[in-house]
C-alpha cells in the first residue's frame, strides 16, 4: 500500500506558497519512495470563518511587521524564491477573495494533465506573491495572467516569451466555468469539509501512511515529522561539528 500527502492550500496563504514550492520540487523523490501528492485548492476566508482563526497578517503591527522584515526573507532564502513581496492588498483582507482563481484551478485539475495544474498553481502563487503583483483574484487579471503563462514556469528565471500553455479559447472557457454553480459548489464543499477534519489554517496536510494510518499537519515548516510518519529515510536536525573542534579535541588527547 502506498503512502500520500493531500496538501490543501490558498494562494492568498504564504506559507501554502512555501508548502507547494517545497513539494512541487520533491515530488519525484517522493514518488521514488511510492508517496503520491495531491494538491487541493481551498478557500482559505472558509477556513479562517469555520474555526474562528485569523491569519498573521491581521494580528498585531508588531507581528505583521516582524512577518514582513523576517519572516518572509528567511523563507525566501531558504527555498530561493526571488522578489518575495507582501501585497499592499493583503492589509486589508476585505479584497482578498481567491475564490475565482480557487475555482479555476479546481477546473485546469479537472480537465488537463496534473503538470499543467501544478504549473498554474506555481504561476498563480508567483504572481500574488512576488513582484510584479497582480490582482489574480480578478477575474480580467486571472484571465491575463493564464494567457501568458508559459509552457514550462521554473519561477521568476523562466523567460515568458516562450510558448503558451493555454490559447485564448481555452482561458475563455476555464475563466466562465470556474463561475459555475458546480465549481461553485465544489470548492464550498472541500473548504466545509477541510473545516469538519478541524483544520484551522493552511497549509493542511493529510497525510496517510502505508500502513493505513492517517493524521493530519498544519504549516509549512511540518517535513521533518511528516516523513517520519510515512517512515522515510530522513535524518533529525543536528549539530554539526566543526573542524575546530576536533583539531581541539587532538591537542587535547
């Protein structure tokens, strides 16, 4: 029996961001060890009204502005993400409703193969958290920015003058169904039933082991113990020795 990481995510969520980017460059390691990742859009606004959460960007100026200096820096560096940017939207959480692009999404998974649903959701996590911003969450903005998504999106180094993942037509066609009554429908459902399993923010994982048994994680920051429950080969953090030490330990001796 295999083993599986469900990672439910919002592009309006920058620790999702981190969680995607981190998986999206494992996956054939993972699969190597027979893990399969799925990836599911999910409303973050639904999740935050379910359990009475808010998200670090409303709390405190104090906390805000620590996120902001450090927070995203660090995590930036350490997965290499460039032009890492706070939207100006973001301090107002009234503007942010990703649920158009929720839905395109939950549309591209449905009807095209799973590397071009992860290239859009790298491209829409790109370009609402780097700069150039864009307002993906607008319908008109969304529609551009599918338009001139690139064939093959590396990050902020892939040239976009390069083939075309989507003509015209087909983003005329996946920006109309995402405003459907069934993706509608859809993504109520997954982000209620998100909120039933008691998720409290994203990124949440669910995660199932082979041997049957399933838990759930909260947080980008969560591999370490995620992949010991799946029993993979992984080492714990520890301290590395210098070679200043040892020298010191011989002189020692």
């Amino acid at each position: 029996m295999g083993s599986k990481i469900d990672c439910y995510i919002d592009i309006a969520s920058f620790y999702s961001f981190l969680a995607f980017h981190y998986l999206i460059n494992s996956l054939d390691l993972l699969a190597r060890h027979n893990v399969e990742v799925e990836f599911h859009p999910i409303f973050l606004g639904a999740v935050h009204a379910s359990s009475g959460n808010t998200p670090p960007w409303a709390g405190s100026k104090a906390k805000r502005e620590y996120l902001e200096k450090y927070e995203l820096v660090r995590a930036a560096k350490m997965l290499r993400i460039e032009d890492i940017v706070l939207p100006e939207d973001l301090r107002d959480l009234r503007n942010i409703l990703t649920l158009q692009p929720c839905r395109a999404l939950m549309y591209i998974k449905d009807h095209y193969p799973r590397n071009v649903y992860h290239t859009s959701f790298h491209y829409l996590f790109h370009f609402f958290w780097t700069t150039p911003e864009k307002r993906v969450f607008d319908e008109p903005v969304l529609a551009q920015v599918l338009s001139n998504m690139p064939l093959e999106f590396r990050g902020s180094e892939t040239r976009h003058g390069s083939q075309r993942m989507f003509s015209e037509d087909e983003v005329t066609v996946i920006v109309s169904n995402q405003a459907s009554l069934k993706y509608q429908d859809m993504l109520k459902a997954n982000s209620q039933s998100l909120s039933d399993l008691g998720a409290f923010g994203l990124p949440w994982l669910v995660v199932s082991n082979s041997e049957g048994h399933k838990e759930p994680f909260f947080g980008s920051d969560r591999f370490h113990h995620i992949y010991k429950f799946l029993g993979l080969p992984v080492r714990d953090f520890e301290f590395l020795l210098s070679l200043d030490f040892f020298q010191d330990a011989r002189l020692k001796l």
